[in-house]
C-alpha cells in the first residue's frame, strides 16, 4: 500500500503563504491522480484541489482558487500545495489522498488517511 505523509503546515498571518507537501511512498504513485483536502474543527472534511496523474490537469474547490496551486513530482513521489494569499478561513488541517470524481465531487480513493498537517492562519 502507499503510505501519506503531509508536511509543511504551520502558524501564518493572514496574507502570507505556506507550501505543503505530501510524501507518498510505493512505486505506483503515478497512476493515481491525488488531491488535497481539509478539515476545520466542528466541520465536514472537504476538496480543496486536485491534480491528474501526469501533472497537466487540476482541478480547485471555488474557495481557493486563484490562491492556491497544486503540483506534483512523481520521481519524487511527492503532491504540493503552494497557498498564497492565506484566509483565516483556510485553518484547518491538511490531508493529502488519491482521488476520483464521481457524482458526489471529488472523494479519497484510499480507504485510509495520513496524520495531515495543521494550518493555522491568523488575523
């Protein structure tokens, strides 16, 4: 199985940019197209954004785009999310997955999650 680990998170004022990353372990990290989502306390975990296998198509929840941009590495293993331009309702934590779109939007492929990174951004 692949193995998620985020990383990058952290306290920010509003205004300023965080740039996380998603190390993915296995050698099948290219088949899958991967995303990003978040979870603010009290809330339901939502899409944030999303990138094809090859790196040449995304795909961004209408909060974020414009500020945020996704990428991928796939020598490296790794997914990014650079976010610009940070709200302070962007807190939350960060979870990377494998996604696939399907009736309901965008949804994990794996039937499991990483410990996610904390993104804090502050007035």
């Amino acid at each position: 199985q692949v193995q998620l680990v985020e990383s990058g998170g952290g306290l920010v004022q509003a205004g300023g940019s965080l740039r996380l990353s998603c190390a993915a372990s296995g050698h099948t990290f290219s088949r899958y197209a991967m995303g990003w989502f978040r979870q603010a306390p009290g809330k339901e975990r939502e899409f944030v954004a999303a990138v094809n296998w090859s790196g040449g198509s995304t795909d961004y929840a209408d909060s974020v785009k414009g500020r945020f941009t996704i990428s991928r590495d796939n020598a490296k293993n790794t997914v990014y999310l650079q976010m610009n331009s940070l709200k302070p309702e962007d807190t939350a934590v960060y979870y990377c997955n494998a996604v696939n779109f399907g009736p309901n939007g965008y949804m994990n492929e794996l039937g499991y999650w990483g410990q996610g990174t904390q993104v804090t951004v502050s007035s």
